[in-house]
C-alpha cells in the first residue's frame, strides 16, 4: 500500500508540474514530452533543418542528472551496460519515428488526453497494442543479453555530458540554434524548466516510473501499482487543465496534432511495441541513463538521432496530417522490429 500511495503522490506532482511548464511558456499539452524535446534538442545541437523545432530542452538535463544525483544518495548509481547496445540503439531510433508519427511519446500522449485530445484516445489504443505485441515475443523469451558491470567514469559519461550543455546553453548559447517561431520558440524559462526535470527525475527514479512499465505489468501480471500513477497524471492535468483554462474536447483544432486516427494508432503501436523491447519508455530510458546504465545512454543517442533523421528527410508529421515518407518509415520499422524479435527470442520449454 505505500507504494501504491508513493506513486499516487509522485503522479499527482509530475501532472501538476506538466501544467505548470505549460503555464510558464512550453507549447500546449507539452509540459512534458520526451520526443518533442529530444526533437528540439537536436534542433538545437544542428543535427536537423527544421526551423520550428529547434531548441535545447533543459527539462531533459534535468532529467537525467535529477536521476543521477538521487541514484548517487541512495546508493544505487551502478554502471553497467553491454546488452546488444546497436541493437538497441536501431529499436530506438524506430520508437522515434513512431511518436513524430503520432507527435508525442507516451508522456505527452496522457497529457494530450488530460487536455481534451481526443485523437491521443486513438493513440492509446495503439500503445496498448504495440505493448502486447512486445509482451507476446517476452513471453517467447526475447532477451538483448546480459548486461556488464563498468566503470563509474563510463557510468557518468551522459550525466556529465548534460552538465557541458546546460553550460553553454546559459553561458555561450551563440553555439546552438534557437527556433524564432513554432514549438521550439516556445518554452519556459531555463531555471523553471531545470527545476521541472530535476524534479521529475528525482520522482521518476525513486518510483521506477514507468508508461510503458505500468501497462506490461498490468497485462502480465495485473500489478496496479505502476498504472495508478499513469492514471493519476490524466486526472490531476485533467483538473489542472479545466481550472486554467486550457481544456479544450474534440479531434479538430488540438496543439500540435493531427487527426489521421490509423496513423496516430500504427505510430503508437510502433513505440509501444519498441518500448517493450528496450525495457521501458523513454521517461525511464533517461532516469536509467541517469542511474549509470550506458545501454539506456545509448537508446538515448538512437532517440536523438531518429529524431534528426524524421525532420531531415520528412518522416515526422505535422498538424496537417502524416507524410508519405513517415508512412512508409512506420511500415520499415514494424519489419525491422519484428525480425529483432524473432531474432532474439527462444523457444520456451513447454510445461508437461
């Protein structure tokens, strides 16, 4: 029961920090998103053309070293890694072209439903779905190995990584780009936004909050514990929302959307179906990343570059609906997924 409580609580904190990043300048239902930011990180960083998309988040710095600094006070900072890390690192890339598919992670997915988007319901039908069809190649022993034990240098390679870019993002930001327009001229300012995921990190590592986690343990083994805070961030942004004035129901006319219900459904079946893969959504890819883990580092790296590579060559969609290229990159990527699958699963022993 406390830890049932422990995460209502922490739900109930991250929603209101959601709204609140909202309030202080992030773009509508996006206090919290980690495929948008990562998208406009890698605006930022030079690593892709799209004007309207380019900003360094410090939402996700704070994110990791939130993680990083708990994990240090508790004692479970632990460095390890070496599990089929170009593996992984190819799931993720794919799991980005499913949430530009979609436009958003599963984080932003709650937080558009929390706002009224109708068409992130459609979303979440096809996230449920893609984590069965993860589930279904677990249960037939899919595994990317073992991982290894490293060094604490290896370990804080990312964390420290993120402290050099919050310093030129405050002291030298002449070296990174800047959107003048569209999502990524709007955000918090730095410090709000620093705080935010300071906060969430801390929060997320000390629960092993997971979206992707609260649904596969539901499905496997009807464990509540993860999906009470799922459900507590609907309810509290819902509130939230309501009370500042920024719920607005429908499927036409929602902030950064689209309404092509199949592609939002096959876009989110694809992340899904990734997250499984990987271990967890990319919330708990960084707060692991943050822990020492060097193969969630790298799944981060697959994150940023995917997202580079949808703004480069027009997979990520836009307001005005999916682009052709991204159709048949969600399609290749289901291929690709799918051969991994097989690939590394075992046949399991059956009971006699």
């Amino acid at each position: 029961m406390k830890e049932k409580r422990n995460i209502l609580i922490v739900g109930a904190i991250i929603g209101v920090i959601s709204v609140l990043l909202v309030y202080f300048g992030n773009p509508a239902n996006m206090g919290f998103c980690l495929a948008c930011f990562v998208r406009d990180t890698a605006g930022g960083l030079g690593l892709h053309r799209a004007e309207i998309v380019q900003y360094v988040r410090p939402e996700l710095i704070g994110l990791l070293l939130g993680s990083c600094i708990l994990a240090f006070a508790k004692k479970e900072f632990s460095p390890r890694g070496g599990s089929s890390p170009f593996t992984r690192f190819v799931v993720a890339f794919f799991v980005t072209i499913g949430a530009l598919m979609f436009l958003g992670c599963p984080f932003r997915m709650i937080l558009r439903i929390a706002g009224g988007d109708l068409n992130a319901i459609v979303g979440l039908l096809g996230f449920i779905s893609g984590i069965g069809i993860g589930i279904f190649f677990l249960n037939k022993g899919f595994t990317l190995k073992r991982t290894h034990k490293f060094d604490t240098l290896e370990g804080l390679a990312l964390p420290i990584s993120s402290i050099a870019l919050l310093g030129i993002l405050v002291f030298i930001p002449s070296l990174l780009i800047f959107s003048s327009e569209g999502p990524g001229a709007k955000h918090a300012p730095i410090a709000i936004a620093l705080i935010a995921g300071l906060l969430v990190g801390a929060l997320a590592q000390r629960t092993r909050f997971c979206m992707v986690g609260g649904i596969r343990d539901f499905i496997l083994f009807r464990e509540t514990t993860l999906i009470i805070g799922f459900i507590t961030i609907i309810i509290v942004a819902l509130i939230a929302n309501i009370l500042t004035g920024n719920f607005n129901l429908g499927f036409v006319g929602q902030p950064v959307a689209h309404t092509d219900g199949l592609w939002n459904f096959l876009g989110m079946t694809l992340l899904g179906f990734g997250c499984v893969l990987l271990g967890g959504c990319p919330l708990r890819q960084f707060i692991l990343a943050g822990e020492g883990n060097t193969d969630s580092a790298i799944t981060i790296l697959g994150l940023l570059i995917g997202a580079a590579f949808c703004h480069n060559f027009k997979l990520a969609s836009s307001p005005d609906g999916p682009t052709l290229n991204g159709k048949v990159a969600v399609m290749l990527g289901f291929v690709v997924l799918f051969v991994i699958s097989f690939a590394n699963s075992r046949k399991q022993a059956t009971d006699n």
